[in-house]
C-alpha cells in the first residue's frame, strides 16, 4: 500500500502546458509561496540520480530565492513520522502507515530546500496543505490571496491543495515545472485540471522573471498614497494636484518608474495626473 520507486521522466516543458482558463497575474504583494512536502522521505522513492528531481529542486530553490528577495512569504509542508491511526485515518488504509517510527530524519526537508528564519512549517496531515492547518488563517491575516505552489506529489496534494484554494477564494498558481508525480501521466493530468478547473500554470522562469519587477495597480495605489500623503482614498479620475501633487515629485515618480523598466517621460506623466491615465500609460509600457 505505500508509494512503489517512482521511474523518471522527463519534466513537462512550458511549450506543452495546457491552455490556462484565468489571466490571473502573480503579485509578489499578494503572494504566499508553498513548498509542499519536499521532504527526505518522499524525494527517497525517486533515484538518486534522478534528473526530474534535479530539475524540481533547481526551480524551487530559484522560485524560494525569489520568495525571499521580494518578501514574499515561505510556507512549507511537512508530514509527521509516527502518526497515530486516529490521526492517520483512511490514509492508512489508502497509502498504509506513512513515515516510519524509525526513520524520524525523513520527515525533514531536503537539505538545498531548509527552512531558513522567518519561514513557516505547517504539519500536514491531509492531502490538502489547509486540512487542519491554519494557512488560511495566516493568509487573511497577511492579506495575501494568492497561492504558488511547488513541491510532490503534484497530482495527490499539489493539486487539492489548488482545489482547496479555488474554493476559499484565494488565487492559486501550480508551477508546472517545480512540481514532480508517480509519472509523466499523472503530472500532466496536475496541470491539466488546474489549468482548466481551479487556479492558473505557469512555469519557473516566467514566474521569476516576469513578477520580479512588475508594477501592479495595487502597487500604483500605494505608492501615489505615499507620494501625497493621502490617507483617505483616491478618487482614480480625479486630477492628483487636487490631493498636493507637486512637479518634483511627479519627477521623482517618473524616475522610479525608470527602475522597473518604464520609460514615461515627466512631460507625459503630468499631461494627466490621475491614477486611471498613469495605470492606462503603465500598462501599455510594461
């Protein structure tokens, strides 16, 4: 009853992804990042050499990094050894009696993916990671709405763990090439559902590099609340200079908006301060 050797296989490519149903956009101000069950006794039952696991551990390791550079918050999975039957329940019955008494080392994560400071284990005691966990709970109050997800088994926790966000409302993001199954069969069948049923898949690359210095409208929203000291909230169509907005810091702004790659001159964004023409203007430029 427990999970045989896994064969290798190689890892799906982004050019053969499903079509995705949402146009969802990962924010790194919106996101929560879960590294779901990467631990020593799942990653054991591929081999050693194994070059799927190669891969998934390189893009998680890329993807974490990112998390951390951009504040994002890292959650992880992990299931408990020595589960009690009341605990384990139909699982037992299903996969048998999980990780072993002896062998309390494999509940640990893999070592190229330890938590470090700040990051959260959360004990995982179902397929779904907010099965008796408070991720939820931790999300709202982060107020955070979105969820990436990496890690095994993409077709058995990845995968209800999407479900279950689709239905707490929260965004969920399945990368495609950051997760690995019992074969290439049952990874495709992952992102296949997810795809088209509850969340969006993207891959390692684009996620990364895509979101790394991306303006969102949120992000906008903040960021003229700070430039004017405003406290109350903007009216989009309104004319900026009416809430204190001054030259020099629509040059400051301008300037910024060079940092992340934006090129709109002073002249342009002060034709018409207002949030609706400066999102129109960002959006035709990013």
């Amino acid at each position: 009853m427990t999970i045989a050797k896994i064969s290798d296989y190689p890892m799906p490519q982004p050019a053969n992804y499903p079509d995705n149903k949402v146009n969802w956009q990962p924010d790194p101000k919106r996101a929560v990042l879960l590294i779901h069950d990467m631990q020593r006794y799942f990653i054991n039952f591929y081999s050693p050499d194994s070059q799927l696991i190669a891969t998934l551990l390189h893009n998680l390791a890329r993807i974490r990094q990112w998390a951390h550079d951009n504040e994002i918050p890292v959650v992880y999975t992990a299931q408990p050894y020595k589960q009690s039957d009341e605990d384990r329940a139909l699982l037992n019955e299903m996969w048998g009696a999980g990780l072993p008494a002896s062998t309390p080392d494999q509940q640990c994560i893999v070592d190229s993916l330890t938590p470090i400071e700040g990051d959260i284990v959360l004990t995982k005691w179902r397929y779904s990671a907010f099965a008796r966990s408070d991720l939820r709970e931790r999300m709202h109050s982060w107020n955070r709405d979105q969820l990436i997800v990496g890690g095994v088994y993409a077709h058995i926790g990845c995968m209800v763990t999407a479900i279950d966000a689709f239905m707490s409302d929260i965004q969920c993001f399945l990368v495609g090439d950051a997760v690995a199954d019992f074969s290439e069969e049952e990874h495709q069948l992952a992102i296949t559902y997810v795809s088209s049923r509850c969340g969006r898949v993207v891959d390692t690359s684009t996620l990364v590099e895509d979101t790394a210095k991306k303006i969102t409208q949120q992000w906008l929203h903040i960021r003229v609340e700070q430039l004017i000291e405003e406290e109350e909230e903007i009216d989009p169509d309104e004319n900026l200079i009416v809430y204190g907005l001054d030259s020099l810091r629509i040059m400051q702004f301008s300037a910024e908006l060079k940092s992340y790659g934006i090129d709109i001159g002073f002249e342009e964004i002060a034709r018409n301060p207002t949030l609706s023409s400066w999102w129109a203007l960002i959006q035709t430029r990013q």
